[in-house]
C-alpha cells in the first residue's frame, strides 16, 4: 500500500500496521473546536505536489496530511508514500467542468463504505457553463482542483496542465505551531493566540479576527495631490511602514513635502491622493508636531486613513514627517 493511515481497524485486507504507524503524521495537531482537528497537508518540501502524468492523467507525489471525519470518528493521519496517478474523464461535449483530488478515508465503523482504507480519487464535477468544485464528502480533504475544458480528451490534446490545476493545498500544523500559508487563508481562529502565516509576516488570532504582529519593514511610498512635492526640506519621499515597539503595532512615518505659496499648504492642507489602508491607521485620532518652515505645525493623522497639516501663521513651504509615529491600537 502506498497510501497509509493510522487510527484505522487492524487486520487484513487493510488496517494500521506498525509501519503506517511510524509514517503518519501522529500527535495532538492545531484544533478547529473542542473535538476535532484542522484538517491539511504537512508542510516540508513539495507534499502531495500534482502533475502532469500524460494528457488526460495527474500524478499527486508524496507526502502527508490529517484528514478530519465527523465530530465523532476524530482526525486520520495519513501518509502517501510513492506516487498515485489518477485518470481524468474526458471532457463534455458542450461545457467544461471542475474535478477535484482529494485525500480520502473510509472507516465501515463509522461509514456505509464497508472499508478501510484511505486513497487519492478523483471527483468528477458536474458539467456547465460555470462550472463549481464537487462538494466533498465525509473524511474528505481537497487537495487540487482541475479545469476539464469541453471536448477535452487524449485525442484532441488532452488537458491544458499548466493553467487547469488549482492549488487547494490547506496547511496545518501541531498545536501551538504556526500555519503556513496555503490556499483558503482566511480560515477563522480557533483560539486566542494562535498564529498563523499570512505570505509576508505573522497574524495572530484575537478572538475574533487576525491581528499582524510581525514588523513590515518594507517602506510604502504614499502619492500626493496636486501641488504637493516630495523631498520638501531635503527630507526625501514620504513613506510609511508598521513597526513593533513593545510588542505594540506602531506606524513610523519619514520623508518631507513642499508647496508653492508661503503659508497656504493646497487641497484644504490635505496632502495625501488616497487614504492609508486599515491596517495602518490609528484607532483613535493622533495629532503630533512636526516640523515646518518658519514653525512647528500639527499632523492629525485621522481614523479613516487621511493625513490633515494643521498650520499656524508664519508656516512657508515644507513640512517634515521624518520621526513620526503613533500606535494603532486603542
């Protein structure tokens, strides 16, 4: 057997043996709900990778996954331990459709299926002009998604690999570890502080949605109205980025701006084209100094996103934003 899973009846003709055992993927895993488990693939190299195996034929190579069944069969650790090819049905003749890989578990305790066993299969969609995935059935895990066109067979050309998969790899992780990213990365928390990996940096869960935690410390470069210049004072371009102070989600702002006429910054003294997006702006009004020509003067950096100059008499034609920053939460 090349396709392997632990906490299954034992005994001919399928079951957990010693060596399904070792190969599975076995301790307490990142948890959806008080019983049962985040189902998805184990990350480590390219796990359970699909490709092309012939026209109408897709190879999932090797790796592991937990496949979650009912609230009362619990999780399947399962391991694929050589390639499995499957073959694609052709195509309809008038619309194209979406077929599904999936990791599956059959449990006859728990199932009407009268097995044991766990495979790689293949759900055929069902044709249309906008085509859906195949819903999944129980102890079911997606793994790909494949774009079967009209007409689509071994001789007409078969399928078109390399724009017909879709990745729908989830990830997983052992309790307390970090997800990796994967496909369907808006997945509610489970807990208050678990994390998880959002492509760039690291989110943690508040008990109702994702919080970045992790420093962005690439710079965003803002654009701005007209008559407004970067550099203003030599200061350089304005930009922005998040910071953590503290553990505390900070926004550091640098850079300067000029204007033409001596005391009357334009656009009503705001300065940016469009607002800051959410993650960067403050949870309560931040008004800070900074400087100007001929006198300090006001930033109000506003909830919605907007940057306002507030000015005094005897401001000329810059403002620096070099040093400023303000925490976002409350």
């Amino acid at each position: 057997m090349t396709v392997r899973a632990a906490w299954l009846l034992t005994g001919p003709p399928a079951g957990q043996t010693r060596t399904d055992t070792r190969l599975a993927p076995l301790g307490t895993y990142a948890p959806e709900g008080e019983l049962t488990t985040r189902d998805g693939v184990i990350a480590g190299g390219a796990p359970l990778m699909a490709t092309s195996a012939g026209p109408m034929k897709v190879q999932i190579g090797t790796g592991r996954a937990l496949v979650q069944g009912t609230t009362a069969q619990g999780c399947y650790p399962v391991a694929i331990t050589a390639p499995e090819t499957l073959t694609v049905a052709d195509g309809d003749p008038q619309s194209p459709r979406l077929d599904s890989v999936v990791l599956r578990v059959y449990d006859g305790l728990f199932d009407a299926s009268g097995r044991t066993a766990a495979a790689v299969e293949l759900l055929t969609g069902t044709p249309a002009p906008t085509p859906v995935e195949p819903p999944l059935p129980a102890s079911c895990l997606r793994l790909w998604t494949i774009t079967v066109a009209a007409g689509a067979s071994a001789g007409t050309g078969g399928i078109n690999w390399g724009t017909a998969l879709a990745d729908r790899r989830r990830y997983t992780a052992s309790y307390g570890g970090i997800i990796p990213r994967g496909w369907g990365t808006s997945f509610v928390g489970s807990y208050p502080g678990q994390y998880r990996d959002n492509g760039t940096s690291l989110d943690r869960w508040d008990g109702s949605s994702w919080q970045p935690i992790a420093p962005d410390v690439g710079w965003t470069a803002v654009t701005l109205v007209s008559g407004y210049t970067n550099g203003g004072n030599a200061q350089g371009p304005v930009r922005y980025r998040r910071i953590d102070i503290a553990g505390v989600p900070h926004v550091q702002w640098r850079g300067g701006l000029s204007w033409a006429t001596s005391g009357a910054p334009p656009n009503n003294a705001y300065p940016l084209t469009t607002a800051v997006p959410s993650a960067y702006r403050p949870a309560n009004l931040v008004s800070v100094p900074i400087a100007a020509g001929g006198v300090d003067i006001k930033g109000d950096f506003q909830t919605g996103g907007a940057l306002r100059l507030i000015t005094s008499s005897g401001v000329t034609t810059w403002c620096s934003l070099t040093g400023v920053q303000y925490p976002l939460d409350a």
